[in-house]
C-alpha cells in the first residue's frame, strides 16, 4: 500500500481502517482512534481553529474544507483527514466554496505568482496543471491568484510574454517562421490570430521593423515643448514631447525603423488640434481611436486610464483595483510609464497614493501641467481633495 492509501489498520485491533467506522486519514503512520472525538484535528474542526496542516472531507458530500470552514460539522464517522487539498481531490472530492480550500492563504499569493511567471518567463510551454503543480496549488487556485495580483489568467500573462519574446526574435533579424517556432506556436495560424492585436501589424512586418506598414506624422509646437504625433490607418500610435523636432522625429523611426513613415501634416492637422485641445485642457471634440500594441495587463491599464474624467484623478492602487490587481500598484506604475500615446489615454492622471506625482515619461513638470490645465484635483478616499500645483 502506497503512502497515499487510507491508514492499514486501526489501533491494535487488527481491523483495515477502510472497513472500520470512524476517521481515517492518508498517512499509513497515523493511525484512526477508536474514539473519533478524541483525535486533536477532529477537536480543531469542531473548534474551527485556523490551521492549514491539514484539511476534513466528508464522505457523504464529497466536499473538504478547512478546519475553520463556517459550515455545519458533519458527523465524525463520516470525516477522512487529508495532509493538503491536492490529495483530497485525488480521492475524489471537491473544495467547498465557502471556506475556499483549494486558495492558499493570501499571504503566500503574490511569492506563489512571482514564481509562476518565472516559469512562464522561462520560455517553456506549461499548461495551467502543471504551472499549479510547480507552484504548489491548484488550477482554479492559480488562476484567482493570477487575476487578483496581475489582472489577468496565467493564460493571458503566457501569450503576452510570447509575444514579447516574438517581437524580440524579429527584431532581432530572425526569420517568421524560426521565430514562430522559436517562442512556442504550434501554427501559423495562431502566432497571426494574436500577433494583430498585440504588435500593431503583422509579424513580418513587425519583425522587418514595420516594414510595409505605412506611418504617417506631423511635429508642431505645443504649450509644453514640441510634439510629434504619428498615426497608422488604426488609429493615433505615437506621441511625444520634446525641444527638438529632429529627434522626436528620430525616436519614431527608431520605433519602426523599416516602415514607410512620412510626414503628412494636412491630413492630421485634426488629429494634432485634438491633442493640442487635450494639451490645454479642454474638452475632446473627437473621440481618438489609437493603435498600439502591449501586454494583456498594460491593454487593460490604458484602457481604464481612458475611463477617468477630465479633471480628476486616480491612485496607482485604485486603477490596480479596478483592472482586477489589488496590490498591482507598481505594475500599474511600470504600465502607466509604457504607454506610446501618453495624453490620448491620460496616465498624468495617476498619481501616488498619498497625492503625490509619481513619476511622467516627460518629467514630472509636464504632468503637473497637464493636471494643472485640467483642473485636475486629488480623488483619494477619505482623503480632503486639493488642487495639484504647478511646479
């Protein structure tokens, strides 16, 4: 009999714990009492004290809980005591909802997805079941995890990080198809059906530095320096500021250093007056469709940074919150800092949690401009809003 068998006896009576009344357990060294309420894990179940050594199933439901679970106590004869959760589910019964067994205590999640995402980063082509089995946990437990520190699935974190490490494979001058393989994709098919909406272009264009696709840019002054804005026909991919028309021109290029990019001032005057408008502060008369190109996590960052309203603002904790990551501040941060189209989707918005400014792309004297021109005024709970002064 293995170690993961039922007890092979009960004490000194010679009788197979299987066929014997009572609680059992998965270890072959603890043996089952002949009087059940006299076993110390039975006595922390009824008093449902908060240790995770071990947890209870119950024959008649199926279902295993922590000892703390608030559920209704079953009766002893029909509880079997398992060393974890994963053993539990082995002999087959399910988490209980209530108690969450299967969810290793909070303290332990974000070390717990840190050490998931270096497997992922890592390179190598893990299902979910074996990401979990690495880390100690289940699936179900290991995608809560992931949501609620990342804002995303392991799934998700996975073919965002493939993707990165396509983008690099291309830019590096490797062919589509030894990048394909390279990275992890089964098929063509798949690496095309992400790579649109995560590189902005196909992958050989991307991988051949833009190359076929067509850029078009203007630069013009601005109340805040220079600006260069650049579009594809998506929508607004780049803008920045600076002192110097030639090397915004020049960060661009660097960008995409093999697509068509010309210069078209006629055709984005409207799209630079939008911006200029945005720049001092008035209300958008156009909604800008943008084109750019991130990470699961970053998509939904800059996605809700265009849900905060013209005048306020938000902490980087709050929008971790609302992406689905508490406690992501500082992946907010990093997303905040990525963003390609900075004031189209307004990361000056963002501040720290106790009102500060944070960090900018641009230096942190462009932002507080940019919030002063808005009017901008701290939006923090129980926190007395006050109006972001000009440096």
């Amino acid at each position: 009999m293995d170690g993961l068998s039922r007890v092979s006896s009960r004490a000194g009576s010679g009788v197979r714990a299987a066929d014997a009344p009572g609680i059992t357990d998965t270890m072959t060294t603890s043996l089952t009492l002949d009087a059940p309420d006299e076993d110390p894990r039975w006595l922390a179940v009824l008093a449902r004290e908060p240790r995770t050594d071990f947890v209870y199933a119950v024959r008649t439901t199926r279902i295993y809980c922590r000892p703390s679970c608030p559920s209704r106590r079953p009766r002893p004869e029909h509880v079997a005591f398992f060393t974890t959760g994963a053993l539990a589910e082995r002999d087959g019964y399910r988490a209980c909802l209530r108690c969450r067994p299967d969810s290793p205590p909070a303290g332990d999640r974000v070390p717990r997805v840190e050490a998931a995402c270096r497997i992922v980063d890592e390179g190598e082509t893990v299902t979910v079941a074996e990401l979990a089995r690495a880390v100690g946990t289940s699936p179900d437990a290991l995608r809560r995890d992931f949501r609620r520190v990342l804002g995303v699935s392991p799934k998700q974190y996975a073919d965002a990080r493939r993707v990165e490490r396509l983008r690099t494979e291309l830019r590096a001058g490797r062919d589509v198809t030894g990048a394909l393989y390279a990275v992890g994709y089964g098929s063509s098919s798949r690496l095309y059906e992400q790579s649109d909406a995560r590189l902005g272009m196909t992958p050989a264009s991307y991988g051949a530095g833009g190359a076929g696709a067509r850029i078009g840019f203007t630069t013009s002054a601005s109340p805040l320096g220079r600006l260069v804005v650049a579009t594809t026909g998506r929508g607004v991919c780049w803008i920045a500021l600076g002192d110097d028309d030639t090397a915004l021109e020049s960060g661009l290029r660097a960008e995409y250093p093999r697509a068509t990019i010309a210069r078209d001032d006629t055709t984005l005057a409207a799209v630079v007056r939008e911006v200029l408008g945005r720049i001092d502060g008035t209300l958008p008369a156009l909604e800008l469709a943008v084109d750019v190109r991130g990470t699961a996590f970053q998509l939904r960052v800059w996605q809700e940074l265009r849900r905060i309203p013209r005048g306020e603002t938000r902490s980087y904790g709050e929008i971790a919150g609302a992406v689905g990551a508490p406690g992501g501040a500082r992946a907010v941060g990093q997303a905040c800092g990525s963003n390609p189209v900075a004031i189209v989707v307004p990361c000056h918005r963002v501040l720290t949690a106790d009102g500060g400014l944070g960090g900018y792309a641009w230096g942190v004297d462009v932002k507080s401009a940019l919030l002063e021109r808005e009017g901008a005024t701290v939006n923090a709970p129980r926190r007395v809003r006050r109006r972001v002064a000009t440096s």
